[in-house]
C-alpha cells in the first residue's frame, strides 16, 4: 500500500469516524489500567490535556467551552473505567446518556497550557450520577473550569442506578446533594415550567 493511499485512508478515517477521539478514550482507559490502581466512588481520577489549533477559539487565545465539553467525555471513561462503573454498566446493559452541563469559568485554558481534570462523583439519584470536574492549569495550579455533568443511566429496568453502583466501594454512604447542585435543579425545573406554559398557550 503506498504512501498517499494510506495518508488518504487517515484523512478519511479522521473525517468520517473521527479518529483522534477513538484514539484518546483508548490513551486514557488503557493508560489508567496499565498504570493505576482502582478506585472507589469516593475517589478523585485525574486525566491530562492540552490546549492546542484543535481545541481552541477563533481567536487562538483560549481552549473552547464545546472542546472542554468535549473533554468531559475522556474524564467521565476513564472515571468509570477506575471505579468499575463501566464493567457494572456492561454486564447489566445499562447506557449512559449525557443529560446536562453546568459550566462556571474562572479563567480560560490559554494557547499551548497543559492542564488536568479531577473527576469525582459528587451525588446521584434513582436516575443520575452528577460529576463534578475541574480543570486546573499544571503551570500555576489554578482551577479554571468547573463543570457538573448529569448522567442518565437507561437500563432495561427503572432501577439502574441503583443496579449499577450496588457492591462498587463507596456507593454503601450516599453523599448529600451539594446546595449548587439542589439550586441548579430547581432552575431547571423553572425553565422547564416556563417552555410547558409557552407551549399550551400557543396551542
């Protein structure tokens, strides 16, 4: 197979399937079962990155919120992968569905900073696990970013948080839902209000 046919095979490769994000959730899942131990639920898992021309904004300055957004997704597997979320989540075929984000911004990752996000789980439901991330620049150890995703796990039963953390380490004491966390839902709820009382009365 000749060189162009192999670069043309990449490029295609990179645009269809997108590539570079198969090969991240790969780095960060395998590097952590080489070499890290386990964790429990109560445990803090940290991954790496860095802002480069792929993740940042138009203005070459700073990392992009959609591309930090993005990098949740490399925290969230390999957090699960640690803890034994994931293998709990393959043998019950329980799926894990993005739900909503809350992003509060210090300071932007700046051009060519590396930095680390600390992933913990930080409360759950009897629908969703709420993860708190923080992405903090190595240079000056500053916390930039703090993010709060909701995961739904949608399961063949009504129970699939519970199925799903039942025996892992740290899931027998429930933490109590942070004051932020209680107020975000409630303004959820009111947005959520708002769009249903529109709705009925165009209709």
């Amino acid at each position: 197979m000749s060189f162009f046919t192999l670069l043309i095979t990449f490029i295609l490769l990179n645009v269809i399937c997108d590539l570079n994000y198969f090969v991240r959730t790969l780095f960060c899942v395998l590097t952590g079962r080489i070499y890290q131990c386990n964790n429990t639920l109560k445990d803090v898992t940290t991954i790496y990155g860095m802002c480069t021309f792929q993740n940042c904004d138009v203005t070459f300055k700073n990392i992009r919120i959609a591309k930090l957004v993005r990098e949740l997704d490399f925290a969230r597997y390999h957090f699960y992968d640690r803890t034994g979320i994931y293998q709990r989540s393959q043998k019950f075929r329980i799926k894990s569905l993005q739900g909503c984000t809350l992003i509060i911004t210090s300071e932007p990752v700046p051009m060519f900073q590396t930095y680390k996000i600390n992933t913990k789980l930080v409360y759950w439901d009897d629908r969703s696990l709420f993860l708190e991330h923080e992405v903090v620049t190595l240079r000056d150890g500053k916390v930039r970013h703090l993010l709060v995703s909701r995961q739904h796990a949608i399961g063949p039963n009504g129970n699939s948080i519970a199925i799903l953390l039942k025996d892992l380490v740290g899931s027998e004491s429930k933490p109590s839902c942070p004051d932020y966390i209680t107020h975000w839902l409630h303004s959820m709820e009111l947005s959520s209000l708002r769009l249903r009382n529109a709705h009925h009365m165009q209709n």
